[in-house]
C-alpha cells in the first residue's frame, strides 16, 4: 500500500486493513500521521454534556416532533385543497363530455330567429291600443347636451 491509501484509511474507517497496519508499522511519516489525526480527533471532542444540557437534550425530541407535526398538518390542509381543485376539475370535464353528446351536432336543424326590419332601430311599433290622437302627438326629442 502506498502512504496516500494509508493515510486516506486511516482517517475515513474505524478498523485498518491487514495491508494498512503492516504499511503503517514499516513506515514512519504514515505512524506520525496517524498520531496527528488522533491529537486532532481528541482536541476536536467535545465534552461531555452537563446536566442542565442533559436536561435540554430530554426536552428536545418532544419540542422536534411537535414542530414536525405542526408543518405535517400544514402539508396535509394544502394536499387536501389541492386534491379537492384537482377532483372538482375532473368532475366538470367529466360532466361536459357527459354533455356534449346531448349537444345538437352541426347537421341538426337550427331555429331561426326572425327579425322585422322598421327602419327605425330606436323606435318600437305602435301597440293596438294606441289611439290615432296618440300616436298624432307622439314626439321624439333628443336630449339636449346642454
């Protein structure tokens, strides 16, 4: 094995392959290697935790699973808005293809409407019982801008 394959080993796995621990006995840069990681991994620990951080510690897997929930349930409320929208979309296309067939096609007859042309679009015909006096004073005046 080579130095760089050692050192890599000795700092990535808990336990050294049989190639590793017979290079690392031969070889003298790759021993103070390993005692410099050890140096840094021990400077590097932390503490052991005290008892008010204990307690803290004991609290917190509550508080956690709480804060979890609270945005489950959040996430719960929008997927069931969204999958109400989403089946209130299928059941109208489903309902106007249900529909569309009772649809008269383009060869159907269609009704026509009919129009009587006066020449007069603003005006409206005169009723039956209007009496001839009434339709002699019948005056139209526009209204004035001023």
């Amino acid at each position: 094995m080579t130095c760089d394959e050692t050192e890599v080993e000795l700092v990535t796995s808990e336990a050294l392959s049989p190639g590793a621990a017979a290079h690392l006995q031969s070889c003298a840069k790759c021993r103070a290697f390993q005692s410099s990681s050890a140096q840094l991994v021990s400077d590097a620990a932390l503490p052991p935790p005290s008892a008010e951080e204990k307690a803290r510690l004991s609290t917190l897997a509550p508080r956690v699973h709480a804060g979890f929930q609270r945005v489950e349930r959040r996430r719960s409320f929008a997927r069931r808005v969204v999958s109400l929208a989403v089946a209130a979309c299928l059941g109208a296309a489903v309902a106007s293809a249900a529909l569309l067939s009772r649809l008269p096609g383009p060869d159907a007859e269609q009704p026509v409407a009919v129009s009587y042309e006066l020449g007069f679009p603003d005006l409206e015909p005169a009723s039956s019982s209007d009496t001839e006096d009434e339709l002699e004073t019948f005056e139209v005046s526009w209204p004035s801008p001023y």
